[in-house]
C-alpha cells in the first residue's frame, strides 16, 4: 500500500494521473513510465491491463502478464500505479502484484454485482485502497450515485469519482463523449467530500480536444485528471486517437497549471459551441419525432370522429409546460410562442394528412 497516493487523494489538488490505455509491451510500458514520471506535475501512474472492448477481436490486454511488469517498475518508478479491474478475479491478481489502487470503468460501474464483489474483496484486503469510480455510460446520475453508495456500503473510505463523459444521442458531432458538465457539477454537488477527476481523453476521443479538455477540468475546479499517454501513440493497440504522446502531455499540463489564460476561454467558447450543435440537433429530432406522433393520430382522430383541434388537450400540454421542471430557466412568453408555433403546425400537418387520405380512399 502507497501511503503517498492516499494521501495525494484526499489533500492534493490537483491530482495528475497519466499512463498508457493498455500495457501492451514491456517494452511499450516501461519506455512510456520512464518518460511520464519525467514531468513533475505527474503524481500517479495509470495503465490497463485487463481492457473492456466494445467487439470481440480487439486486443483486450495482457492481464496476468503486464502485472509482473507493473511489479517490475515499481523498483524503477517512485510514483504510484493505478489499474482498471473488472471482477474479483482480477482484483486478486492486482492485489498479489502490489498495485497501489483502482478505478471502476464506465461498463463495471453500472453492474451492481460486480461492485459489490469488488468493493466486499477490497473492504476485506484494505479499506484505505485508494478506488476511482467512473461514470457510467448513461447520464442518469443515480447510476453514479448508486455505484458511490456500494462501495460507501463496504466502507472503502479512499474514494474519487472520474468524469468521463456519457453517451449521447444523437452522437456528438465532435467528442467521442457527451461531457454533460451540469450533471457532473451536481454530482459532485451531492458528494463533495469525495474527489473528483476529469478523464480529457474519454470525452475527447481525438488528440486535438484533449488540451482543450484539460483547461477546461480547471475551469470547472474539477480536483484532477487522468490522461492516457503513450511512447508512441500511432502505434497503440488501444485508443490509438486518443493518446498523447509524453512531450505532448508536458506540454498540456504546462497550460493547466499556468494562470488563467486565453487558451481557457477558447477552449470554453468552443466546448458550449459544441454542445450547442448537439443540442440544436438534438432538438430537430425532438420535433421531428413529435411531428410523427402528430401526424400518425390526424387519422385515428378522423376514424372516431374527433375535430382536429381539441382544446382540452391544447390546455392540459400547455399546462404541462408550464409545469415542467425545466421552464423555469425560460421566459413565460418565449413559451407561448414557441408552444402555438408548434401548435399551428401540427394542425397544418393533420388537416394535410386527412386531405390526402380521403383523396386515396375516394381514388380507390
Ligand atoms: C480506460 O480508462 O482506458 C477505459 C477503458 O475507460 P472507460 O471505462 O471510461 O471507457
Ligand atoms: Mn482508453
């Protein structure tokens, strides 16, 4: 156990955690660690050994193997070496191999008997482990909520979350993750005692948006990072994108740990432009998934005689609106307006569609 990682946890602010998507190669492993731990602003070392791939056929890690080698370092490497496990089995392994902590990657997080077969074995081995707990793919947050609760359940008092941005649908025009800032925000609302990180390489996806991504886990005050980097990203079995090289990852934890900057406000005018486009096409399929259910029921009304305007109806959506928790962020009469815009045109929409289908039939 590493007194130093525990302690880095709970006090130091921020926490830098950097290291390669997969061990691949002692080679590959070594030659990336001695590089990293180089930068001085690096205080903990990640690596992936068992690697959760979304297909069969995919390199999937070296398990067993690249633990002698994370055993290895540890005479050459003063810094601390985080691994992602999956299951009980794995952790066992970790554990006769001396990792110093873990984290719970987005998959694990959300399966509620693989937690509670992780945490009850860590509990037994050590509570003071330190445990990372990402997000899990969906942004629901009592997903997240419900993962912290199992491993406060068996008392694992070391703990972080990780950020690493939700799926998103329809899928981001840019990241390879939605980052939903606001659900992360009220997570760590509802934990603020517990740490937590932002993970710039999961949400970014490609290489050019992960500085962007660092500047930003300062602006949000986020307590740390973990970043994936290796020798030589190009060639990388995992997350090939993604990673940045060690000079690259220098180079951007220089940025984060100068003073404000415009690089910052560039970084944040262009993050809330993105999610803007997402939101914008988010919102035409909204519309345009209502405007189906608009135009299948123009016939069903026809079929049982019903007008197509129905005032109860127009009154209770509009009270729903109204009610929604989300109108209180906008303006009474931007609603209105927006409610009757979409109003009219969906009667337009039903009286067409009965027109053509009582043309067909009277054709028929
Ligand atoms: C990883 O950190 O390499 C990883 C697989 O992360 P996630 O669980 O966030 O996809
Ligand atoms: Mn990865």
């Amino acid at each position: 156990m590493n007194r130093d990682l525990i302690n880095h946890i709970k006090y130091t602010r921020p926490l830098i955690i950097a290291g390669p998507c997969s061990v691949e190669s002692k080679e590959q492993f070594f030659s990336t660690v001695e590089e990293i731990q180089k930068i001085p602003q690096v205080n903990v070392i990640r690596a992936g050994i068992w690697k959760p791939r979304t297909k069969p056929g995919c390199f999937e890690g070296l398990g067993v193997e690249a633990l002698h080698w994370v055993k290895e370092i540890k005479t050459k490497c003063c810094l601390p070496i985080i691994i992602e496990v999956a299951n009980e089995e794995q952790l066992a392994a970790a554990l006769e191999h001396e990792v110093d902590g873990f984290w719970i990657g987005t998959r694990t997080s959300v399966n509620p008997f693989a937690l509670d077969s992780i945490f009850s074995a860590i509990a037994q081995h050590n509570r003071q482990i330190p445990v990372f707990i990402k997000n899990p793919l969906a942004p629901d947050l009592n997903l997240w909520i419900g993962a912290v609760l199992r491993a406060k359940k068996f008392g694992l008092e070391n703990l972080a979350m990780i950020h690493r941005g939700f799926a998103s649908y329809p899928v981001h025009s840019s990241l390879r993750s939605e980052p939903y800032w606001r659900l992360a925000l009220e997570m760590r609302k509802e934990y603020p005692e517990i740490p937590m990180l932002l993970d710039p390489s999961h949400i970014a996806g490609k290489r050019e948006y992960v500085l962007s991504l660092i500047l930003l886990a300062k602006y949000y005050q986020f307590d740390g990072i973990i970043v994936e980097s290796h020798i030589n990203p190009e060639f990388a079995l995992t997350d090939k994108e993604q990673q940045l090289n060690p000079v690259e990852l220098g180079r951007a934890l220089a940025k984060y740990f100068q003073g404000e900057n415009r690089d910052q406000d560039i970084s944040l005018l262009k993050s809330h432009r993105s999610s803007i486009d997402i939101l914008d096409k988010r919102l035409l399929q909204v519309l345009a998934e209502r405007f189906w259910h608009v135009d299948n029921i123009a016939i069903i009304k026809h079929r049982l005689g019903k007008t197509i305007c129905q005032e109860n109806r127009y009154a209770q959506i509009s009270k729903n609106w109204q009610n929604s928790d989300e109108v209180s962020e906008l303006k009474e009469e931007f609603l209105q307006s927006l409610l009757e815009l979409i109003h009219s045109e969906s009667l337009g929409r039903q009286k067409d569609k009965i027109a053509r289908y009582l043309f067909n039939k009277r054709a028929k």
